[in-house]
C-alpha cells in the first residue's frame, strides 16, 4: 500500500479544498480529478505531443480547392 497521510479539508470560497503535503506534489500547475467509488483520485495532467493529438483525429476526406497563391516578388537592393 502507498504512503499514507492525514490531512484536514477546509473551505475555500464555496469549495472544499486540502492542502496536499510536499511528499505527495504533482507536477505542473494543473491535474485531473475523478471519483472512484467514495474516493477521490488527483492524477497529473500529462501534456500529450502534436503524435497523440493526431491519433486521436478523425482522417479528413475531402479535397482541399486549389488556391491562386503566387509567391512574392524579391525585394530589390537599393
């Protein structure tokens, strides 16, 4: 079994906080949040790559139109 520590819940506004000890500290400055029966689990947010977010897509079927898109002209030197 994991560490264990006892810590106290308190009001923060309307919200019910816990102040999380140093020994338990995520990374990064934000965190996903689920229950799991009368659990509460925090897991760090993993920053996913451009890969990851491309394999969650959908493939794209249509045809892209053509676009009349000349490139610019050199600039000349004084």
């Amino acid at each position: 079994m994991s560490e264990q520590r006892h810590v106290r819940l308190f009001r923060k506004g309307r919200n019910q906080a816990v102040r999380i000890p140093v020994e338990f500290e995520l990374p990064g400055n934000e965190a996903i949040m689920h229950r799991d029966g009368d659990r509460l689990v925090i897991e760090p947010l993993r920053k996913r790559g451009l890969l990851a977010l491309l394999k969650m897509m959908e493939p794209f079927d249509e045809e892209f139109p053509e676009i009349d898109d000349p490139l610019p002209r050199p600039e000349k030197d004084p």
